[in-house]
C-alpha cells in the first residue's frame, strides 16, 4: 500500500495587498524526505511554508498535514527573554506531559548537542550571541520531537562554520528520527546539500518552474558533488532567476 504524504498543498492559492502571490500551488512530501523550496525574492517561498505550518491561511485551496508533530525554525531565533536557555529549548515539553526534571534533561542535552556549553545554561537570549541563540532555536525545535520540521532561511544570518554545523546536525537528526523536512532557502547549495529534492519557484507567478530529485543521501554528498550540481545548474535556463544579477548580489 502506498504511503499518504507527510503534508499535501493541493490548488493553494493566496495573495497579498490584493496581488497574487501564486494559485493552484500543488506540492506533496513524503514521509521522511526533506525538500527545499527555492525562488527569487517576493516569489512567496516564505508565505508558503507559512501556510504549510499553519501561521497563515491560504485565500484558497487546502494542505492536509498527515503527520502529528511539528516545529519550525525561523531566521530569527525568537527566544522568549524572560527565560534562560534551558527554558527556552524545553518550552514546547510541558505540553506532552513531561516533568520538570525531565524537560532540563533533554534541553540540556541537546544544548550540548548544538555546540553550547554548561556555562550558557542558566543564560538569558540577551546575554548570547546571535550565533549561540540560533543554536537554542535549533535545540527547541528538536525537542518537541517533530514529524514535521519547517525551516525559514534559519542559517542566512550565521557563518560558514556555524551554518555547515548545523545543518549537519539537522541531516543526522532527520535520518535518525525520520521526520520531514521543508527548507525555505535562496542558497541552492544549501539545498543541495540537505534535501532528497528540490522545487523553484517561478517569481512571475509563483508556479513550480522546476523540481528535480537529487541524487544520494543527504550529507553524503562531497563538496565536490555539490558544486558540480550547483554549476551545472546554473547554466540551466530553467534556474535563471536563481542566477540573476540581484540574485548573484546576495
């Protein structure tokens, strides 16, 4: 028997300040894979993994989500100040039932597991560094223990180091768990790196342009591997908006 997608857009359309934004947008994931959502800017990548979380309502169509458990990773940490990390990871556990004692045993580990240290426990967000309140998002996205991850750009803002590090711990925790994944992103290396697939974005009118199955398994891929596809792609008409002066600038 075939397997239900983890989430289905079927003929979702919405608009802004009354321009379109893109209609009849049909995207399925499956279960387990991870596909990133690529397209020039204003071309509502954002607005449609919004609709996907159900932060915002689509002016029409559905998404039907078949999976339990989601979170999402925006590009600002938005860490809650008046708690210290810890807290800010272990936020979403009360909800599933689970004791004080042990919602400070997963967020510390999984502090660890991000790269923080036992000295930025008992922190406040305004005592870390952007980079180290990033790293928190991460952890309490994790924690909650997804089906379903949702990820807005969430590395843009971090340096090369940082950003390879943890979308490494992003690759190992989705193949460990076995959760879905939409990544939202302007960097198609990025996306080559991380996803089972990719689909741009058209930025004329929001449409599929383009959607193409990677080869291997994330985050076994060489560098080589990836700048090979992305150069190849490159000179493919199809990703010229991708490739655009302004694009290019970023």
């Amino acid at each position: 028997m075939r397997q239900s997608p983890a989430l289905t857009f079927s003929r979702v359309g919405h608009a802004f300040l009354g321009r379109s934004l893109f209609e009849d947008f049909d995207l399925a994931i499956g279960k387990g894979e991870a596909v990133a959502l690529l397209g020039p800017s204003g071309s509502g990548k954002t607005t449609l993994l919004q609709i996907a979380a159900g932060i915002v309502e689509p002016v029409k169509g559905r998404v039907l989500r078949g999976y339990r458990r989601q979170a999402v990773v925006f590009q600002e940490p938005r860490l809650l100040p008046w708690m210290t990390l810890t807290d800010n990871i272990a936020y979403g556990l009360a909800a599933r039932g689970e004791g004080k004692a042990a919602r400070r045993r997963t967020a510390e580990r999984l502090a660890l597991s991000v790269g923080l240290e036992e000295a930025d426990f008992t922190k406040y967000p305004a005592e870390l560094s952007g980079g180290m309140r990033q790293r928190a998002n991460v952890a309490r996205a994790l924690a909650v223990d997804p089906d379903m991850l949702f990820l807005d750009e969430p590395f843009s803002a971090t340096d090369v180091g940082l950003r390879r590090h943890l979308q490494d711990l992003l690759i190992a925790a989705a193949r460990s768990r076995g959760f879905s994944v939409l990544l939202v992103t302007h960097d198609l290396a990025e996306a080559v790196r991380v996803a089972d697939r990719i689909a741009v974005l058209s930025g004329r009118d929001g449409r599929i342009a383009a959607s193409r199955a990677l080869a291997g398994r994330p985050g076994e891929r060489s560098e080589r591997a990836i700048f090979e596809q992305v150069e190849a792609w490159s000179r493919d008409p199809v990703f010229g908006e991708l490739f655009s002066a302004t694009e290019r600038a970023r």
